[in-house]
C-alpha cells in the first residue's frame, strides 16, 4: 500500500482514488530486461582522474561481457590508451576549458571545435546504447 503525506484525510483519498483510476491504464508486464551491446565511457580530464575512471571498466566488462566499449578522453591522454585491452574504441575530445597546452587562446577554440566534431560524428556513426560520463565537475 503507498503512503501518502498529506495532512488533509480528503486530499489523500483523493490521490489513492487517481492512483487507482490510472492503474487501470498501466502495463501489467515488465518491461524485459535489454543488455546494452555498446557503451560509452566519456572522462576528458587529465591523467589521474582518467586512472581513476579505468576502475569502471572491470565491472563493466564482468556485468556485459559481449558489450564493446568506447572511450572519450582528451588527446594529451592518448598515449595511456593507445593500446587499452578494455577498451574497444577511443575517441579524442579536447575541451577549452582543460586544455593546459602553450597554445594561443584562438587555437584552443580552434581544436575544441575540430575534436568535438569528428567525435560527435563518430559517435553518431557508431550508435552507442549507453553513455556514462565519469568525469565529476561540468
């Protein structure tokens, strides 16, 4: 039976009573259980939290082991998963904001645009089940 909080004795009878009235409408049967077959891992932050977020994918990997896995890093990270086994794909995303190369201000927005381009286009292409974002601030 739900609990409703109301003070008022009518104004939660009158919510049992829409309750009832749109069970009527429900689906009876759960929906089935679908398994993701590709899933997206997305962390654009520096070396340590990156190391940090590779301790997801074990437990991915033992939950749904027939999924393949992509992964959205920066490119200054590109060297550490060059060669991932976990990790099926990899994408390269260099985000104004975290970049700490010497460049120019307008080469910054300059590469932010071009990456998150082709990565949108890649990602479009490959059609993922399943985005996770493990980075923590924005």
């Amino acid at each position: 039976m739900t609990v409703y909080f109301f003070k008022n004795k009518k104004v939660a009878l009158g919510m049992r009573l829409i309750d009832k009235f749109l069970a009527l409408f429900a689906k009876k049967k759960p929906a089935p259980l679908v398994f993701p077959q590709k899933i997206l891992l997305s962390n654009i932050a520096h070396l340590g939290d990156l190391i940090m977020a590779t301790a997801v994918l074990p437990v991915l990997k033992e939950a749904f082991p027939k999924a393949k896995i992509g992964f959205v890093i920066g490119s200054w990270n590109r060297e550490v998963f060059q060669n991932y086994p976990m990790v099926d794909k990899v994408y390269f995303f260099d985000h104004i904001k975290i970049n700490r190369t010497e460049k120019n201000l307008f080469k910054k927005i300059w590469r932010h645009w071009i990456t998150r381009y082709r990565t949108l286009k890649s990602l479009r292409l490959e059609q993922y089940d399943v985005a996770i974002d493990l980075y923590y601030y924005f």
